[in-house]
C-alpha cells in the first residue's frame, strides 16, 4: 500500500548556500551563523533537525539526511519496527525516500506541508565535513501523516480486534462512556504487547469520544455562608448522544484553603460518579472565603487509567490533560458568617457628665442596618448599671454564665459611646458623641473586632441632634461590620 496523502508542492525557501540550482554541492570554509541556533517549534509547524559528519560531503549529507529520518520517526512514536505490519512498514519507507529525494533534488515529489528551510555542509576539520539540514512541517498536516500511519501500522487482531469492534458497536448504540472504556481495554492491550501505533489509534478514540459529552448547569445552592455548607449541591446533568451518562466518575473543582493559609479558588478536588439519569451532584465543604464561589466538572480519568499499566509519564500525564479538561462550571455567592450567628448588642449611651441616657439610638441605628443586611441581631435588655459597672472581661464572663443570654446569642456588640460636646448656635444644635464599639465572642471570651468612631450631627432641635449623632455612630459600625468580618 503506497501513501498518496502527500500531495500539496513543496516550498523551497532556501535554495542552498552550498547547491547551485541545478543541485551540484559545494563545500563551506565554515559553518554558516544560522547553525549554532537550533530552530524551535513555532504555533504552526513542527521544526526538524538532521545532522551528520563523514570524510565526503556526499556521506556527511545521507548520514544528515538518516538522522533527519529518526528525528521524525522518533516525534511520530510510531514504535518498534518489529510490530508494523508490511503495509505501515512500506508506508514508512516510502517517506523517508521523499525526505531523501527533498533534501537532494529541489525538483523532487512534494510533501503534505513539509517545507525545506536551509541545509548546508562545512570543513569542520582536515578530513572531516559537517552536514546540517533544516525542514519545517505544518503541525496538522504533520498529525494527520501521523494518524494516517498510525491506521497502516496497526494490525487489527486478536484481543484487540475484540475490544475494538465492541467499542465501535458501543458507539453505534449510542453508549458512548460504555465504547471510550472499551477503548481503554483495547489500549490496554496494545501497551502489554508492546504495540505504539494501536495504543495511541485507541487513546485518540477515546479523546474523540469524550467531545460529544455535554455538561448542563442544572442547580446551584440557593444560600450559602463563610465557615459553613451551603444548603444545597451544585448539580450538573451530563449527556452523550442525548442519553444520559450514568455511573460515570466525574472531578469536581472547589475553592479550597491552602495548608499555608492561603485561599485557592479552585484548590479543592473531588471524584464524584453520576446517577443513573447522568446527574452529578456534589455538596461543597466548608466554604473559606466570601464573594463568588466556583464550582467546575470534568470527566475523571481514573476509570481509564485502570485498564493501562506503564504507560510513560508524558503521554500519561497528557492524556490525562486531555481527558480532564474542564467542561462546565457553577458559580453562586457565599456570603460572611457573620450574618448568620445569632449577636446580641448592648451599647450604653451616656452624657457629657458620664451618667446614662437611658437612650438606644446607637443600637437602633446597628440593628436596622445589620438586620437590612441579613444579620441575625437583636437588643439585649440590659439596665445601665449591669454594663457601666463591668470592665469588659467582666461583662462577656457574666454573659456567659446569664444562660438566657448564652443560650440565645454565639455573640455581643458592646461599648459605651459618650456625648463629648452639645452646642447652640442661633436655631441650631451641633453634637458631637463619640466612644468604642467591640463584637467579642461570647463563649470563647475574646474580642473579634473594635472600632473607635467619632460622629458630628446638627439639627434644630436639640435631642434630635443627639439622636442622629449616636444613631449615625451605631449605623457607622455596622457598617465596619458589614464591610470588615468574615
């Protein structure tokens, strides 16, 4: 069998500082600048290098022109010879002949996407001539030579044959998971028989397989808090062929935090299998960090994997890059724990002489603002004297042990705020309170967060001044809250 893929004409884009045009060599004095810098792969096109040395320009180039030969075979993976069946074997030859008649003779058949890009010969020493030739390759002209030999080369028999034929009547069923795992089997057997060419045809099915599964968002938890579960899973729904994907393994991705600390929006994984109607859910643990949490599926591996044994680290790790790449993906808020533990708050507001106002403005103002946020909060009913008596250790220890307090609130908004000046000025009234607000919690006995805040409010009535200012202050805080706490 002869390859007849190779049909689109060869650009020249170096004649040949050591060929004239009619193709007669020539020797070098040195080596030419370009030598010493290997050339790279580019987004496009595969780049290949053949070198060789001999006592004759004619050797040095065919020794050149053999090296160029394995480079390629080498990049392709065809593997061993002894496992090519004669009609892959004769494909192979009957491309290198091409690589040979290229190098040689401009005039010579051309190659699908191949181009020549520079070769040349030098006196690397007395007696001794250096050859070096360049060629460039259309990256998927260059895959499907590949995929094409791949076909050649393989030989389908025997247990292969047998996974491989289920695997295509699979498909046909429209049972697409069940032919990518016969298809692992199949690989499976090609590698114990040390056979290159049909492990990669069975790997590339199942690559191609897995891009008809479609992956839908189909739910996502209605509420969810910093430092608990959400109240429900993410689900997704996974189909092939419009039939669902069912007791498949599927990798789920999590925000995560760190064992440094630190936070990770996708540093979670979990392996997750789907229902028999081809629905994957998965309840995200505890949830690190506030704002937009992102929840990503991809099919797993591992099921694969089982079937394959040694299969080297490169080609596994990317197929497993192939296979795990991710599908679909889920968002939803969380928002900061804060709001959902019950917090009492106890705030004393006392004149400039230091005596009680028996006045709540600052707390009113903390619990609209917090509640309108989500917060659960409520006021304690506490007599000036319990509080203005404690020091604050004092005051959280005897909250503590006050089991209707205890027993109802996780934590307390506490302080004491001060009218520091009330003055008149024809009609208006200018007040200035200021004082320091903590959450403490409860049962731990420890400060959480403390701001000191000072407030200014003029009105022409004088209590309504005082009012707004410690209202304005109570208000403030909670907005430090609202901004500040996890």
């Amino acid at each position: 069998m002869r390859i007849r893929s190779f049909s689109i004409p060869i650009t020249i884009l170096v004649c040949g500082m050591i060929l004239s045009c009619a193709g007669a060599p020539g020797v070098l004095s040195e080596a030419p600048v370009w030598v010493s810098a290997r050339p790279e792969d580019t987004d496009t096109a595969r780049i290949f290098r053949g070198e060789g040395q001999s006592g004759a320009l004619r050797s040095a180039r065919s020794k050149a022109i053999d090296n160029l030969g394995k480079s390629i075979q080498e990049a392709m993976q065809l593997g061993a010879p002894e496992f090519w069946n004669p009609d892959g074997a004769a494909a192979i030859t009957e491309l290198l002949d091409k690589l040979d008649s290229l190098v040689k003779d401009s005039d010579a058949a051309s190659m699908d996407g191949v181009s020549l890009l520079r070769q040349a010969g030098w006196k690397q020493s007395p007696g001794t001539i250096a050859y070096v030739v360049d060629i460039s390759w259309d990256k998927q002209a260059f895959e499907n030579t590949v995929s094409e030999l791949f076909n050649l080369l393989v030989t389908i028999e025997g247990e292969y044959k047998d996974f491989s034929d289920r695997a295509k009547s699979a498909e046909s069923d429209g049972n697409l998971y069940e032919a990518s795992l016969l298809w692992a089997a199949a690989a499976g057997v090609a590698q114990r028989n040390n056979n290159l060419a049909a492990f990669r045809i069975a790997l590339d099915a199942i690559k191609s397989i897995l891009e008809h599964f479609q992956f839908t968002l189909t739910d996502v938890p209605s509420t969810a808090y910093v430092g608990t579960r959400p109240s429900s899973p993410v689900q997704f729904t996974v189909s092939a062929m419009d039939r669902p994907v069912s007791m498949a393994e599927f990798v789920i991705g999590y925000p995560k935090k760190a064992r440094d600390g630190s936070l990770s929006r996708l540093g979670g994984e979990a392996r997750v299998l789907s229902d028999s109607t081809g629905v994957v859910r998965f309840l995200p643990p505890v949830i690190p960090f506030p704002g937009v949490q992102e929840i990503t599926i991809a099919l797993s591996a591992n099921p694969f994997l089982e079937y394959l044994d040694d299969i080297d680290a490169s080609n596994l790790d990317q197929f497993i890059k192939d296979v795990e790449i991710k599908r679909s993906q889920g968002e939803f808020d969380a928002l900061p724990r804060t709001r959902i533990v019950p917090t009492g708050i106890l705030i004393l507001e006392t004149d400039l002489a230091g005596n009680s106002l028996n006045s709540d403005d600052a707390a009113r103002g903390l619990f609209d603002d917090l509640t309108g946020d989500g917060f659960d909060v409520d006021i304690l009913n506490l007599s000036s004297n319990q509080i203005a008596s404690r020091s604050e250790l004092e005051l959280l220890r005897d909250l503590k042990a006050d089991r209707a307090v205890a027993g109802r609130f996780e934590r307390v908004i506490h302080g004491t705020v001060t009218l520091e000046s009330f003055e008149q000025s024809g009609d208006n009234y200018t007040v200035r309170v200021s004082g320091t607000i903590v959450l403490s919690d409860i049962q731990q006995q420890v400060s959480l967060y403390r701001s000191t805040i000072s407030k200014t409010s003029q009105a022409a009535d004088g209590q309504q001044a005082i009012s707004a200012a410690f209202r304005q202050l109570g208000r403030s805080f909670a907005g430090e809250l609202i901004k500040e706490l996890p």
